[in-house]
C-alpha cells in the first residue's frame, strides 16, 4: 500500500461553525502506485452539468493519464436513457476497467452487473453497488448528521423547513435526507413543511426559486425557518429567492461546496446558513487509484472508500476553500 500523509484537522471552535473532525488533506506519492500503462479505463459520468460532476470527472482523466493509462471517457448529459445506453455499450468494448460515477442506482444497477458478469473490474463514485468492487464516496452519513444538527442549532429546534426530496433513488441524496429525518425525531417542535418539494434536472436554479419564491408568497415572515436540500444547486436557487424576497429570517443548507453557493455564503447577511463541502478532486483521484491497484494485483480494497467532507459556515469559509486549493 502506498504511504499517505494526512494533515488531520480536529474540532476547530469558531464563532458560526466549525469543521468536521474528520477532514483530511491527502497527497498520495504518484511513484508508489501500480503503473496503468497500456491500461484502457472507462470513465462513465451520469452527467458533467454540476460543479461536483465536472470536478470528480476530471480528475479521473488526469489521473488515469497521470499513471500512464488510457482513459474512455462517457458523459449520459444527465439522461437515464443515454447512460443505459453507454454502459451496454462497455460490456462489449470490455475496457481494463469501469468506473461509474453516480446514476439512480434502480437505473444502473443490472448494466453493473452485467459489466461485472462479463468479467470487467467495475468501480463506482457515489454509487454503493453489490457488483462494484469498491464504492468512492463521502461519508454521506457523517455529512448528513452534520448539516442537520447546524440546522437544527440555528433554528433553535423549533419552527417550519422546506425540504427538497427529488432524487431520492440516487443513494448519497437518500442517506443524507434520511439523517436529517433521524435528527429531527429528537426535535418534534421543528417540522417539515408538506408536500415536500422536487428539484429537477436540468434548469434547478431556476425551478428552486419559482418554487421558492410561491412558497414565500405563501408563508409570512416568521413561518419557515429553514430551507434543506441534498445537494447545493437547489439550495442556490432557494437562497436567490431568500435574498429577492428579502426574508432574512431564513437559512438555507445543502451538500457540495458549489462555487456559487460559497460565494453567496461570503456576502453580508447572506442566507446560506451551511454547507457540507465535498472534496470531488480527491474522489475522483481516490477512485482511479483504488483500479490501479486492483489492476496491479491488490484484492483487499474496501468496499467503501470514504473521502472527508468539511463543514461550512460563514465563519470557517476561508479555511476551507483554502483546504480545498480554491
């Protein structure tokens, strides 16, 4: 195994927020990896729209090539039907090696394992298959606790949150909402605001603000106290139609550290109450080199490889986006 070296962050007490004691900084020592020269690796994406996709994308490009490999690569633009389509179409290329990144796993999960079946080491970003090899991802349980006990402080455990549950079949947005959902049984006096609401793909910033925005109409000021999302792209929208709406009052949260929505949450006054920063450039890394040495002969990877994730707020902003080179 190759040595890593971690700079480990411990609880870092701050005015409005603080990182997760797990955050890690890792540097992997490119001569200690198995070399994937002559190796052909399939990179298939559910899409490259989202600031986490392109990223996680990416880096598997750059680091396939990195170790001397070939890398496929296959982006489905965000369409079940086009990733279906891409991932028959790797059974019969039969690539060194596959790596799926994200899908509604109902979707995906018999072309997995069909590519596993036409025996052709399978990799997954996100996607917590029985037919991957080993699962790149997040702790979306730790990160999902995290969000929602920042939540739940901010709002003093009590009063109305709008909740957006769309992709519910994608297994990272599933744990995350039902950790919310745990963390809220301890504080019946805050409750969810039904229906609850639908992101879409694509045009979710816009859809989450004309959603938002008819639901402030709805509620007066004082009656919603929060605004929940899975992932940070609708949450910028919601945060759009906060600030239009001028409702001070409410937070909103969310899960990937979007550019976009790190930028909002710098502003005075800004309603991003928090969000969980995902590390896609070190996923994506993080899965490459876990083929490499599969390929190279290594069986004892872990079915889950979790990658960090960093809680943030307005008060550890800077330390963050400088612990993620931005």
């Amino acid at each position: 195994m190759p040595i890593i070296q971690r700079l480990l962050l411990k609880f870092i007490p701050l005015t409005a927020g603080l990182l997760l004691s797990q955050a890690v900084v890792a540097q992997t020592d490119a001569t200690a990896l198995p070399s994937l020269a002559g190796k052909r690796i399939a990179v298939s994406v559910t899409g490259t729209s989202h600031y986490f996709d392109i990223k996680v994308f990416q880096a598997q490009v750059d680091e396939i090539k990195r170790l001397g490999g070939t890398p496929i690569t296959l982006d489905a633009g965000r369409s079940d039907k086009n990733l279906v389509t891409q991932l028959q179409t790797l059974v019969t290329q039969k690539p060194d090696a596959v790596i799926q990144t994200l899908g509604t796993l109902s979707v995906i999960e018999p072309w997995l394992k069909r590519i596993s079946r036409a025996g052709i080491p399978l990799f997954t970003i996100d996607a917590p298959s029985q037919y991957s090899l080993s699962n790149t991802t997040s702790d979306n349980a730790a990160s999902g606790k995290a969000l929602a006990e920042q939540l739940i402080a901010d709002a003093g455990g009590q009063g109305k949150i709008l909740v957006f549950n769309g992709f519910y079949g994608v297994p990272a947005c599933a744990i995350r909402y039902d950790q919310l959902k745990l963390a809220l049984k301890d504080y019946p006096q805050l409750q969810i605001i039904q229906p609850e609401l639908r992101d879409v793909i694509p045009n979710t910033v816009q859809d989450a603000y004309a959603q938002i925005s008819a639901l402030l109409n709805k509620y007066p000021p004082g009656s919603v106290k929060a605004i929940w999302a899975a992932w940070d792209i609708p949450q910028l929208g919601a945060s759009k139609a906060v600030l239009d709406a001028r409702r001070s009052e409410i937070k909103t949260y969310g899960v990937d550290g979007t550019p976009e929505v790190l930028a909002l949450m710098a502003q005075p006054n800004s309603p991003v109450g928090a969000v969980v920063a995902q590390q896609p450039e070190l996923i994506g890394r993080t899965a490459v080199q876990n083929v490499a040495r599969y390929l190279s002969g290594e069986r004892d990877l872990p079915k889950e490889s979790y990658v960090p994730t960093l809680l943030t707020t307005a008060a550890n902003l800077p330390q963050v986006k400088q612990l993620r080179g931005e």
